[in-house]
C-alpha cells in the first residue's frame, strides 16, 4: 500500500499547456478518481473532458504542486485557490469553449452518446 499524500496537484495537458488544480488528502487516490470519471465523460470540468477525450490520457501529466503537511482541510483549500489563482485560464470550470466542436451534430450522430465515449481514439477520428 502506498502513503497517502496531502496536497495540491495539477492535471496538466502538455499540448496547450492548460491545467485544471485542485487538492486532496489522498492525491494519488484522487487522480485515480479523476481518471476513471475522464474516461466515463463524467467529469464536472468539461473543457478537461474535451481535452481528455480529444488528446487522449497520454497528452496529460499528473503534478504534484505542494505536499502539505497541515491538518487543516480550510488551510488546504486555501492553498489549492492561491494555485488556481496562479494560472491563466484554469480547466476547473464547468463551463465550455470546445463545446460545439467536440459534441458536433455529426459526432452526435457517429457516436450516439458522446459523453459516454470509451476510447479517445473515436473522437480524433
């Protein structure tokens, strides 16, 4: 079993250099919780999900910003905003520009359900 890390982390996609931050007790645990919702469409950053879908999981790298030591969940939190904060247009909204691009009339028609699109490779074809 390994240690389970405190921290703020970043889910990098390497070709646009766009990250989406965010904080956990257990990081590594919840990259794993990332990846399985990513691969399902379900994640709540759906610019993230686009980019997921449409580069595939080997376009992005797991980061970890800042181990943190603390107890306090609020301190941690505090810290994953100042990060947030740090970058220029984070993927952690749930609002999307990709939108028409990705669940295009004929992507709908091509895959029926896109969101529940399996492999990326469908949706660079």
């Amino acid at each position: 079993m390994t240690e389970r890390i405190s921290g703020v982390y970043a889910i990098v996609h390497r070709p646009s250099g766009r990250v989406y931050v965010g904080s956990s007790v257990d990081v590594f645990g919840r990259w794993r919780g990332h990846i399985r919702s990513l691969d399902d469409g379900k994640h709540s950053a759906l610019e993230l999900v686009e980019l997921w879908l449409l580069s595939g999981r080997e376009a992005f790298d797991f980061v970890l910003l800042e181990r943190y030591l603390g107890r306090s969940v609020e301190e941690l939190r505090r810290r994953e905003q100042c990060w947030l904060d740090s970058f220029d247009r984070p993927l952690n909204r749930a609002s999307s520009t990709l939108w028409p691009i990705v669940v295009s009339e004929s992507n709908r028609r091509r895959l029926g359900k896109p969101w529940r699109a399996k492999d990326p490779e469908e949706w660079r074809r």
